[in-house]
C-alpha cells in the first residue's frame, strides 16, 4: 500500500461520521471473528466442507453484514426508524406463529425454521424488533401520540377508551410483552427469560414508572408459573412431548451437579454414558478454560474443539482463552467499551426519547448477550445458548446484530450532527451577544468623554 493510498484511506475514515469508537469495535469484532471460526471449527467439517470452506463463507457473512451496516448508516431520518420500529411487534408475533407451525426441532429446542436451504432464526429478528417496538411504544406513551388504529380509524367515538393511560400501557407494552414471552418461551426458556429481562430493563430506565416495572415482572413471573404448571400437568398426564418441555431441561441443567454424582456412582456401562452425555460439555469448555491459563495453548492449537459439538457457538469464550489466554479479556473490554460509548450517544441525543431508548435497548442486547455468554463460559451459569454477538459462528445471528450495530451507528450519526448544529447556533449566538456587549460597552464610552 503506497503512502498516497494510506492517506486516502485515513482521511476517508477520518471523515466517517457516527460514533467512530463503536465503528472501530464493531470492525475489531468482525475482524477478529474471521480468525476464531476459521480456527475453532472442526466439529462443522464434513466430507464435502473444509475449514478453509468455512472460512470462506464466513468472510462473505462479514462483507455482506458490513454492506448491510453502511446502508442502514446512511439512513439520515430518525423518523424513519421510529416508523418502522411500531411494527416490530407485529412482524415478532408473525415470525413466532409462523415457528410454531413450521418449526424444526434441534437439540429439544424449536428456534428456527427452513425457507427452502436457508435457516431461519427467529429469536434473532425477535430480539432486534422488539427493541425497536420498546422504543416505539416508550415515546409513544410519553409523547402521547396516537396509535395506528387511531390514525386509521378517526373521529370514532369507540376508539375513545384507547386515550386512558392504563389502556395505552396495556395496548403498548403489557400485551406485546406477554405475547412475545410466551411464544418465545415455547422454543427457548432462556432466549425468552433474556428478551424480557432487557425490555423490562429497557422500559424501567425509558419511563422511570417503577409500578408498570413491577406489573411487568409480576407478569414474567405469572408466565413462568402457568409455563411451569403446564409442563408438570403434561408429564403426569405422560404425554411425549409434554408440553414446555424446555422447562424439563432448564431443571435439568440446573440440577446437573446431581448428574456428576450419578456418573461416579453409576456401575451399568449405559447409565453411565447417559449421565456422561449430559455434563461431558460444560466440563470440556471448563477444561478449554483451564489448560489456556494465562498466555493460551497459540492459535489453532485447541483441543478442545475436537470435544466440545458446541465450541464455535455457545462456548466460544471458553475457546477463546484455550487458544489465546488472558487476550480474551480483550474482548471483554470491548463489549464494555460498547457500553461506554452508549451512554455518550444517549447523552449527546438531546430529548430524544425515541432515539435514547433505541440506543439504550440495542446495546443492552449486544453487551447483555456477550455478558451472559462470558457468565456461562466462566462456569457459574448455566447453560444458556446465547452465543457471542459477532464473534461466534452463525450467519443469520451475525446479520442480525450487524442491523443492531447500523441502527446504533446511524442514530451516533444523526445525534452526532445535531449537536454540531446546536454548537454552531451557540456560537453564533455567542459571538452576537459579544458584538452588542462591545458596541454597549463603546457607546458608553463615548458618552463619559462627551459628558467629561
């Protein structure tokens, strides 16, 4: 690269406008995703695939996810995204009927469905729109502006018990919640556990209404005892598959100590491979964790990822520090980093409610993931499979938070100019007031000689 070339390329990332931290750690993160999968994929191949395959078709979900990131950038008009994000919860409720008919079952879990060879990940989109809608829903209850059916429907007479505050709560936020938790928590427990723990985040710090915080939590805890209620009813009754049947291996996961136990003590050669079968992952990703150690086994020297089916997904913290040691935390401070960044976005949106909760949702999301994701991988959780965003293998994942990230960025972009505008108003205001101070000040002036 000549030096003409280096400065081209500085000046033009010199002059990209948004948050450049975020820009810089959204690229990092794909950047470093390219090496990971390439390296940690060994239970992806199969006679037809290489890892250089995988590689390859990873790179192509990266350039592609980035020309997404610049288009959703070059969004200039906020009011477009807040159009768009009133029918995030629409477009949920329909991808989340639309599993329950034609959902595939993988692993016990029904999180995707196949339109033609592409799969589906519905939680994905679930999780983007719906923090959308929360941002949506949160301006429109402050700013009490009107609901879609008051803008179709006008002048209606019936329509006039939408105006009551608790209706509009209800309308807005406690039935959209309800419905996505539910039909989320009929694939995923832990997918619906962690949308509704950010969007009753969300709505807390948006609203600062602790009662309709509490109303939310008494209606996740109301959803969780019915589901719980359900699957007890269901496996006493002995149907196969009860229904919540992830309620099952939540419990399961959650007493699996009880499994290392039964493991020992177990004398029958299939009792013991039933029990090994369900705690030979976790404990292989504890392994990765341990035999990394301080400065990592190098790349590509993982063992690990030949044991562990799940590694380049829900155990790519774990592999991370198996290969690269302590410079896992990098990554760490990355997504903290993130969360910094956020703030001063929020801060730099001025009264914005719509954007400030968009910005807030959303990096919520990312870190929160990774967050849990780290959590699990260090041994104190649970399993969970929430994979790392833009690090762990899964195109429509990965797409998924590059649209998170171009949202972010764009809303940076446009809060960005706005305080340059309200700067330069300030200025001009500024140096006005000076010029009049000064005449003032030189009419006096001329008026104590004159008296003199």
């Amino acid at each position: 690269m000549t030096i003409s070339t280096k400065k081209k390329l500085w000046n033009y990332l010199d002059h990209m406008e948004g948050d450049k931290v975020v820009w810089m750690i959204m690229l990092i993160l794909m950047l470093i995703s390219i090496l990971l999968i390439f390296s940690s994929s060994s239970r992806l191949i199969d006679a037809n695939t290489s890892r250089l395959d995988i590689a390859f078709d990873h790179i192509k979900v990266v350039l592609g996810s980035l020309v997404l990131v610049i288009i959703i950038y070059n969004i200039k008009n906020l009011e477009f995204f807040r159009q768009c994000s009133r029918f995030g919860f629409c477009l949920s409720l329909l991808l989340l009927i639309a599993l329950l008919l034609f959902g595939t079952k993988k692993n016990g879990a029904v999180r995707f469905f196949y339109i033609g060879s592409f799969q589906f990940h519905v939680f994905e989109v679930v999780k983007v729109a719906m923090m959308m809608y929360i941002a949506y829903a949160i301006d429109a209850l402050e700013n009490k502006r009107k609901l879609l059916i008051e803008e179709i429907v006008k002048d209606n007479e019936k329509l006039k018990f939408l105006k009551n505050p608790n209706v509009r709560k209800g309308v807005l936020l406690y039935l959209p919640f309800i419905c996505t938790v539910f039909l989320v928590g009929k694939g995923s427990n832990t997918a619906a556990l962690f949308i509704a723990a950010v969007m009753i985040i969300t709505i807390m710090v948006g609203t600062k209404d602790y009662k309709l915080t509490s109303i939310l939590v008494g209606l996740l805890v109301g959803i969780a005892l019915i589901a719980y209620s359900s699957y007890n009813i269901s496996k006493n009754r002995g149907d196969d598959p009860p229904k919540f049947e992830r309620i099952g291996t939540a419990i399961g996961r959650i007493v699996s100590s009880g499994e290392v136990e039964r493991f020992k003590e177990a004398t029958d050669p299939i009792e013991k491979q039933k029990a090994l079968d369900k705690i030979y992952q976790p404990y292989s990703a504890r392994i990765a964790i341990h035999q990394g150690k301080a400065l990592g086994k190098g790349p590509g020297q993982s063992t690990q990822r030949y044991i562990v089916p799940d590694m380049s997904a829900d155990y790519m913290f774990s592999f991370i520090i198996e290969e690269y040691g302590l410079l896992a935390f990098f990554v760490l401070a990355l997504y903290l980093s993130l969360v910094a960044r956020g703030t001063l976005i929020i801060k730099n949106c001025a009264n914005n409610i719509f954007a400030k909760c968009a910005i807030f949702g959303l990096v919520l999301l990312i870190s929160g993931q990774a967050f849990i994701h780290i959590f699990v991988n260090m041994d104190p959780g649970i399993l969970t499979g929430q994979t790392l965003p833009l690090l762990s293998h899964g195109s429509f994942a990965f797409m998924c938070f590059s649209i998170a990230f171009g949202i972010i960025l764009s809303i940076s972009r446009i809060a960005n100019k706005g305080m340059e505008r309200a700067s330069k108003e300030a200025a001009s205001l500024s140096a006005v007031e000076t010029k009049d101070n000064i005449s003032e000040g030189l009419s006096d002036l001329d008026n104590f000689e004159s008296n003199g």
